[in-house]
C-alpha cells in the first residue's frame, strides 16, 4: 500500500528513523537540517539546524523516555546531543 510520498528539496538525506514514540519519520543531511514527516497527517516539518550544536553531520537517532523523553543524535563531529522533549 502507497501512503505518498514528500519533497525533501535539493540536499540529499542520508538516514531516515521512525520516532516511535512521537509517531513521525526523522530525516537528516549534509545541510545540518532534521526533516520531520508525519505520513497519516501528510505532513512535514523541516528545522532549520534546530538548536545550532551539530557542526557536521547527524549519523544517528533514538529517543528515550527514562528518566524524561528526549531525542539523542550523535554526529559526525563527535558529539552526542540530547534534546529534552519536556514542556
């Protein structure tokens, strides 16, 4: 089954991770961007180099929920990064 199908523009991505929990599709690229897609809402959301802490590549996703839910990438410029996702 199709679900559709969305433009990421002109910078290659280079992985693609399904947040479970927050239930989109993460994608990163050479422009330092993270590209969030929501296929069931048909939406897309790119932040811009979000927090400005990477200065290379993102080659890794997960999230996690204990002891609070985050979001931790690692990349190519030898950082681990973890983004709180409480309010």
């Amino acid at each position: 089954m199709y679900h559709g199908s969305f433009d990421i523009g002109p910078i290659p991505q280079h992985k693609l991770w399904y947040l479970k929990n927050h239930k989109v599709w993460l994608s990163c690229g050479k422009d330092l961007n993270m590209n969030s897609f929501n296929f069931s809402e048909k939406k897309k959301l790119t932040l811009k180099n979000p927090f400005k802490i990477h200065s290379d590549e993102v080659v890794d996703v997960i999230e996690i929920e204990d002891p609070e839910p985050a979001i931790i990438t690692c990349g190519l410029d030898k950082k681990i990064c973890i983004y709180s996702l409480m309010k």
